[in-house]
C-alpha cells in the first residue's frame, strides 16, 4: 500500500491532535472534585459515604469541604439524590430518593456538615439498604477504610441485586493507604462492570479508571506516531537524497516492506527456551476446559427440572388433552432437539450458572491472547513429537526473506527445544532439505539449522507438491511405527499444482496414520517479485486461502493465516471465539428465562382474585341474592307422602337429595321418599354418625373353624392444630451443624408446612351428565399444594398465617446468623474446633507455596480464637518431604504455650512434597488425642487406598475422628479421597477454595 507524502503529513497531524484532545481530559479530571471523586455518571445517585475513617480535626473539616464541593459541581445537576452514611450501623437522611431542588439541597448540605465519625465499615449493610431501590441508576461508594466483609461477599451480593438492571457502581477510595481496601474496592468495580478512583491528600496511590483508559490510548497514539515516522520519513529521507535517476525509480517501485527495520540480534545465536507443557491444539484444549467438559452446558444444568409436556386421548371427553400445570409453574423452553420442555426456572441455579459462564470466557479470552504471541502468532500451537518444516522461498518471497527468517527463528527458540526431532525444507523450483532425515531437537542441532536458514536466497516457484512429497516418502518414510507427527507449510501465495491434485496427495499419504499437514499462510505479497516476475500462478489472498483451506481439510490439520496487520483467520482462535460465542448465547437464553419468570410474576401478582366471568365480587352476590330458588316439580311420589304425613309421623326418614338448577345440569329425577323428617328436630345440629363397624376374621386352633370379631371404632375427630412459637439461642453453641440441627431444625421446631396442613384434600367428583370430574366450585380461592402425593389445601386464618410467616423469618434469619458466624474468623477455614484435645496438620509443601502466608495468618487465629478461649488441649504438625511437630505431646493452651506455637507457626515455609501417611501415622500416636485436623491442598505422595487401609488398622482400637479441610484444590481425586478419610474415620469434611487457575496450553 502506498502513501503520499500529503497523506502521511496529515495522518500525523491528526494524532497528534488527538494526542493533544487526550491531555487536555487528562488535565480536566484532575480539576475541583473530579479530582477527589472522578466523574459521577447517571441522573438517580445514591450516595453512600464510609465516616469510620474519619476523626474530629482537620481531616473531617477537609473531607466536608470535598463533599460541598462534589454537591455544587456535580449532584446539584442530577435529577434525583439519596445520601446515607455508615459505619457499623448505616444512616440515611431520607426514605426514599428526593427529586433535586433548592431545598433537598439545603438538607444535603446540613447533613454533610453534621457528619461524626464512627466505627466499623460494614459496607454489606448499607449496599443491602441500597440496591433493593430500583428508582436509582448509580450509586457512589465513598470509602476510607477497609470494609468489614470480604471482597467474594461483597461482590456476590452486588451481581445478584443488579443483574437485568442498569446500574452504574462508582468507588472512591478517599485517602486510604491500606492495600486491602484499594484492592477490595477496586475489585469490586470492575466484576460489576463500574468506575473505581483513588484520592490520596499526599498526591500518592492516585489512580481513576477513567484517568487510566485516557492514559493507554495516548500511548497507543504516541506509539503510532512513532511508527509512522520510523517507517515513512525514513523513506522520504532517501528519497530526496537520491541524486541518480535509475536509483530513484527502483526506490519508487519497492515494496514498503522491504524499509522495515530488520529485528534486533537478527543473525546473533538462538535464544532456546524449554516450554513447561507441551502444547495442544485448541480441540484437544476444549475437551478438557470447554462449557460441556466442565458441565456447563446450558442443556446440562436445565435437565434435572425439564419436562416434557404430556398429552394423553381420554375416551370419555373423545379427545387429546394436555397438562396445564406448567402454565402456572414452569416456563416453556426450546430444547437442542427443536422439542418444547417445561423447565422449572431456580434463580439461584441460574445465576451462580451465569457466573461460572463469565468466568469460563475470561479463560478463554487468555487462551486467545496466548494464542496471539510471539512464535504461536505465526505457527500457532505446535504440538506434535516428530515435525518437518516446509519453507516457501520462491522468488516472489525476496522482499520479504527477513520476515520468514525471523519467523523460523522464533520457532526454533520457543516451541523445537522439547520435540523429539526434526527437520526443515526449503523450496522453490527446487527442493533443498536442511539434512536427509530427522535429527534429535538438541540445542546444537537447532542453532545448526538457523545458520542454515540464514543462507537461504529465494528463486524459482513454488514446486510445493515436491516438497510434500519429499517430506512423506523421506522423513516420514516410516509414519505407521510413530505417532505424532506433523508438517507445517509456511507460504506466502498458490501453488504451482492445482488445489485437488495435492488435496487428493495429502489425503491418500495422512490417511490411516497419526500425519498432520498445517499451512501458515503469510499474506502481504501482491503476486509480483521487486524484479517484475511473474509467478506460475497467480490468486488474490482470499483465492489462495481458500485453497489452502481445503488441503488442510484433505490432510486433518490446521489453517492458520496472519499477516504484517495480526491474524486474519486461525482454526486454534476460531475454535475458543465459537465457544464464547456459545457461551454468551447461553448467557443470553439464561436471561431470557429469567425476564420471562418476572414478567409473569408481575403478572400474576396484579392480577385479580375473582372467579371468570366477573369482574366484581360484590356485584355477584347481590345478583345472587336477587336470584330465588324455585321449588322442586311434583311428583307422584312427593304427593303421597304429603297425604300420609300424619299417618307416619313417627316413623323415622330419609330426605331425598336435592340441588337447585343451574345452567350445567338439570334437576336429577325424584326418588322414592320413603320416611317423612320429624318437625321436632328442625334447626337441631345433625346427631354423630354412628361409629363405623370393624370386623376381623380368623381361624381357631380345632380345625377349619372360624372366629369373628366384631368392634366399633370411633371416626377419628381431626383437631385444628395451632402454629407454635419457637424460641431460639442467641449465643452460639459449639458443636456440629449436624448435632445443632437436631435441637433447632424446621421439623424439631414443628413448623413443617406438612404438619400445619389440615384434612381438607382436593378432590374432584364425577358429574354424570358431562362424563368427567370436576373440581368444588371455590376450590381456586384456596391455595393448595402436594404433600406426600395428596394435594392439600390451605385454611389458615390470616392471622395464623401472619404468624407463621413471622416464625419463619425469625428462624431464617437465625439460620442466617449461624452461617456467618462459621463463615467468621478461623472457622472459614478450619471449620469450628469441637473435641477437647486435638492435633493440626498442616501441608507445608512446595505447591502451598503461594497460599502459606494466609494459612499461617489463619493458623494464628485458631490458636487464639479457639484453643486458647475454649482451653483445648493441642499439638501442631506440619509435613512436606518429612514431618515436624511442635512439640512431642499435647499442650495445654496457656498464654505462654500459645506465644510459643505461633512462633514456631510463623517459620513455616514451602518446599518438597507430601508424605501424608506418615503426618497421620506421628500424629495418631500423641497420647489422648481425639481428633486430627489435616489440611493440604492435593494428593499425598503415596497411593490413597494404602493410606486409607492403614489409617482404618491405626484407629480400630481408638475412637480418633480425622476431619479434612480441602485447601484451594481442583483436582477432583484429591477431593474424593480427603472426602472419604474423613467419612471412615466419623470427621467432617471443609472446603476451603480459592481462586481456581486453568492452564492456558
């Protein structure tokens, strides 16, 4: 592509404006309060301002004055404001969001200046006060401190109050020093997607997501510009120093590539690194870190609550019916198989899902920067064990012989050193190998090859059918005795031979054999050499991709194109972007389904209770009223027995059945009246039914005789049973959650809905003269629900059921507290200390490495927070390559023990691996130990079966539980066997995760 000197003097011109537009933001954010607080985005702010970090004196007048000066600048031009200060407690200045006016102002600004310092930073709280308002678009974080809850706490709750909802989190961390904080909050802002910045009155730590996004385009500006300069003035230059004619013409025609600057060190010696793993193709990748590998197929996670609808043909009605349940329940979902399935939407399934989801495409993002690199921008991933390298140097590649050198050296340096051999071939016309057969992949083979490499000149075609040819029946003369074996193509343009030639080549001597054929395809070359040759073939770039596609189809390899501007079309990337693409459009379903859910909600919430047909309940029980009931037609039968009324008075009867008309069915025939009621039980309550008759049968020891018993049971009388209060701890009991359970759990409290369900089952009748059942007419005013197979309904008295509701909350809400409290302390990680005497081991081995420091930190507080206050008796162990106690018994925890084992903790460092069995075996024999806390991070060193046998031999004479705490591992065997250690010997269990790694290659 050509430039004129014009063109280029005016590109310039206007990055350095664009340059100049950068500083002059740059200048403008670190003006009046956008300098303190950034800028505040949105119309519906709610301000939030941490007052624990302030102190009477100076520094709360400046902080006041800051906060002034944002409401003048910047809030007073919003149209909606909310304030709330919190430290332990939170303090808001109104109930709701104020419209912005002179006065909502005025209450503003007095409330700026009564603010007091406080104590705590319970941020957790105020966010949970603050997000729930749906009227507010942003919100705006002030924070001094570190906030009590950590950052997984915070940030969970933030993504779950704000997805589906547009709003903007602003993060200020106002003259904080502490790390923690800056890493908390900053951390935060950018999992919800918002704006963090740091003020410090020193002027030191400053940093705004906004200063920082100016900052990177101007140095991206900065280094265009000086690229420009580097590649065209020097152009220029030459230009107008050229004094001969002849000179100047070449000059004029050359291709631009050839002006730029050759690499450093281009002919020095090969720099080899060694890859720590060796490489796969982003298929094998994916089998192992794609969505359905990890389970998170969107079909995956739906199927244990999808449903297929059901239809059945009912020969009473003389049609199909379907199920109707799901309109009320479910939601409708297109299944993979183009079906309909009715899916039981869990929002706290969905979400967590979802999460899982923007992890998984930040994996791949990495995966496709890695990709983009260095050697494996050119060659992409080169995995295989044996490899011959096919190097296009036909005379159309003179121009740009530097790049495809350096290409080949990058190779060699970064991806040949752990191959087991190799070899490279040049080609032309001709066909020039680097050696007659594969060599070792040693150090001094590869630096032999670049030299080799540097002495290549291009001429002639590109005879690339030759060079395949040579490469299969020489170096891979023998592919059926190895695996692994690839070739890799680097060309710049068509082949001499047409495409199905050598398609129908590479296809016959790949097939049956572990043989790869990948093209690099290097396009820049427009199809004339600076010599004016013209090639055998010629076909623009997109043509010869095309081409090359369908050999890499015919050979089961590997496409992969790029050029001077990046990569144009890799198979590796290609394969990562179609599962983020699959990835998002899960995300995308997800939402659907939960806006669908909510939609329906608010439907069904503003919906009226009234029966179909009317609008209004009042004026269908007038219309009722009005309505009167007609007498029942005579009969012959009614007649006769008004005659002989006198007659048998005293004779007892049976009144027949009657029900007035309606529109469904008409009045049933009169039966046969046979006894008259008596006048003197009018208005009397209806006598008990008589007790039902049982009667048992059996034979008796002489013979065949039978024996019968004949006992009248009473009907049982269901009695109305009351919700009970329940009464809860406050403080918190050390034991299990399994033992704390069994005292305070919905069943022991008896407040199981079950329980509270009284005999009022929903039942459908038969109605003859329609031939079907149908349900009680009011059945749809009360609620019911399935218990144990029987749907039941509901006949709680509102003031039973405002009772029961509050019994609930209360007892969630304890439920709730007694998480946090095992979630506190060192209980997050070692899980609560319960036995009187007990031993900790600790895994000290190399792979605890970045994740010692916090343990040791956790430790300390164990050995504080619940041995030395609960006076357990303890012993600590660590063990890498050997094992280590603290001291050979078990101590009693006194200040001075308790000093003594935090010292010994803090000289704790990582190294070697982990000899579990013998940790478990020392630690066992410590006279009256009753429990032992193992926690590590992997497998032991030796096989888990033989640990499992013998620590089952060790305790069969001793009642010792071995609880296992799970530290940040991702290897599931590990698990399982930790897992099962601690189900055999009667321990817990505890996961302890941290922030999961996946390898990139």
């Amino acid at each position: 592509m050509e430039f004129t000197e014009e063109i280029v003097t005016d590109f310039e011109s206007t990055v350095s404006e664009v340059i100049e537009l950068y500083q002059h933001r740059i200048q403008w954010l670190l003006q009046d309060s956008r300098k303190v607080f950034g800028v505040i985005k949105g119309t519906k702010v709610g301000l939030l301002v941490d007052v624990s970090h302030l102190s009477y004196g100076p520094r709360l007048l400046d902080f006041q004055k800051n906060l002034l000066c944002l409401i003048d600048e910047q809030l007073c031009y919003k149209k909606q404001l909310y304030c709330l200060s919190f430290s332990t407690e939170i303090s808001p200045l109104w109930e709701s969001p104020k419209t912005i006016n002179v006065h909502v102002l005025r209450e503003v600004r007095q409330w700026i200046e009564e603010l007091e310092p406080g104590r705590g930073c319970n941020l957790l709280k105020a966010l949970r006060h603050v997000l729930p308002m749906k009227e507010l678009n942003s919100l705006v974080l002030i924070v001094g401190s570190c906030p009590d809850q950590s950052f997984e706490i915070l940030c969970d709750y933030t993504q779950q109050c704000t997805l589906g909802r547009k709003v903007q989190i602003h993060t200020v961390i106002y003259d904080c020093s502490n790390p923690a904080s800056l890493t908390v909050l900053k951390n935060l802002a950018e999992a919800v997607r918002g704006c963090y910045h740091c003020y410090s009155s020193k002027g030191e730590n400053f940093d705004s997501s906004d200063f920082h996004l100016l900052l990177q385009e101007s140095q991206k500006a900065k280094d265009l510009l000086k690229s420009i300069k580097q590649t065209f003035q020097r152009r220029v230059g030459d230009l107008l120093g050229s004094e001969r004619a002849d000179v100047s013409t070449a000059f004029a025609n050359t291709e631009p590539s050839s002006f730029f600057p050759k690499p450093p060190k281009h002919k020095g010696p090969l720099v080899i690194q060694t890859p720590g793993i060796l490489g796969k193709t982003s298929a094998d990748w994916l089998k192992t870190y794609g969505l359905k590998a990890k389970k998170l197929d969107l079909y995956q996670v739906l199927a244990p609550n999808a449903f297929s609808p059901v239809e059945d043909f009912v020969p009473i009605l003389k049609k199909t019916v379907s199920s109707t349940l799901h309109e009320a329940m479910m939601m409708q979902f297109e299944w993979y198989d183009g079906t309909i399935k009715n899916i039981h939407v869990d929002l706290p399934v969905l979400y967590n899902y979802q999460k899982l989801l923007a992890k998984m495409v930040r994996i791949y993002e990495k995966r496709v920067d890695w990709l983009s690199v260095a050697s494996r921008r050119i060659w992409g991933s080169v995995y295989e064990r044996r490899v011959v390298i096919l190097v296009d140097i036909s005379v159309t590649n003179s121009t740009y012989i530097s790049h495809i050198q350096h290409s080949l050296r990058l190779l060699l340096e970064e991806q040949m050193s752990d191959k087991d051999s190799f070899n490279i071939i040049a080609f032309g016309s001709d066909i020039v190998p680097w050696q007659q057969e594969l060599l070792p992949s040693q150090p001094e083979n590869l630096e032999k090859a670049w030299r080799w490499v540097l002495s290549l000149e291009c001429k002639g075609s590109r005879n690339v059918l030759s060079a395949l040819r040579r490469a299969v029946e020489v170096e891979f003369k023998d592919k059926d005795k190895h695996k692994s074996q690839g070739l890799y193509l680097l060309t710049t343009g068509i082949p001499d031979q047409e495409t199905h030639t050598i398609s129908a080549y590479v296809a016959e001597a790949c097939r049956g054999f572990d043989l790869q054929l990948h093209v690099c395809l290097f396009s820049v070359t427009k199809g004339t050499d600076s010599s004016g040759i013209i090639p055998a073939r010629y076909a623009n770039p997109t043509e010869t991709a095309s081409a090359f596609k369908e050999i890499v189809q015919a050979a089961n390899g590997r496409f992969h194109w790029f050029g001077e501007a990046g990569i144009f079309e890799s198979d590796d990337i290609s394969s990562i972007i179609s599962e983020m693409e699959k990835a998002k459009n899960y995300s995308q379903k997800c939402a659907f389904l939960v806006e669908s859910l909510k939609q329906r909600s608010v439907k069904q919430s503003v919906k009226p209770l009234t029966p179909e047909g009317h609008s209004n309940v009042l004026m269908r029980n007038e219309e009722r009223k009005k309505q009167k009931v007609p007498s029942p037609k005579p009969t012959a039968v009614l007649k006769d027995v008004k005659d002989n009324h006198g007659a048998e008075r005293n004779t007892p009867v049976r009144v027949v059945a009657w029900r007035p008309p309606s529109a469904r069915a008409g009045i049933p025939p009169a039966q046969t009246v046979k006894e008259w009621p008596q006048t003197e039980n009018k208005g009397k309550h209806k006598p008990r039914k008589q007790a039902e008759l049982s009667v048992s049968v059996f034979y008796t020891e002489e013979g065949r005789n039978v024996g019968t018993i004949y006992q009248r049971y009473p009907k049982a009388m269901h009695i109305r049973k009351s919700v009970c209060s329940v009464t809860l701890p406050k403080e918190e009991e050390i034991c299990s959650s399994k033992e704390w359970l069994t005292k305070y759990s919905i069943k022991k409290l008896k407040l199981e809905l079950s329980r509270l369900m009284f005999d009022c089952t929903h039942q459908k009748k038969t109605v003859e003269c329609l031939h079907k059942k149908v349900s009680a007419k009011y059945c749809s005013i009360f609620p019911s629900r399935e218990i144990n197979g029987v749907v039941k309904h509901l006949q709680f008295h509102p003031k039973e059921l405002k009772s029961y509701t509050e019994q609930l909350g209360n007892v969630l809400q304890r439920y709730v507290q007694r998480v946090q409290w095992l979630l506190s302390g060192s209980r997050r990680l070692f899980g609560t200390i319960l036995e009187a005497n007990v031993c900790v081991l600790v895994d000290t081995s190399g792979s605890m490495g970045p994740y010692l420091p916090s343990v040791t930190k956790e430790l300390t507080s164990l050995i504080w927070e619940q041995l030395r206050k609960n006076e357990v008796r303890f012993n600590l162990l660590r063990f890498a390559d050997n094992t280590e106690s603290w001291k050979e018994y078990l101590v009693e925890a006194a200040d001075e023990s308790c000093h003594d084992a935090v010292q010994w903790v803090s000289t704790c460092h990582a190294h070697g691996s982990s000899c579990i069995l013998a940790a478990l075996q020392k630690a066992l024999s410590f006279q009256g130990v009753e429990a032992l806390y193992l926690l590590t991070d992997g497998k032991p060193d030796t096989s888990c079966s033989l640990i499992l046998k013998e620590i089952e031999r060790l305790i069969k004479k001793q009642d010792i539980k071995i609880h296992t705490i799970c530290f940040s591992c991702a290897d599931r065997g590990a698990v399982e066997f930790l897992k099962k250690l601690a189900s055999q010997t009667g321990g817990r269990f505890h996961c302890s995760s941290a922030e999961s790694s996946f390898p990139l290659f």
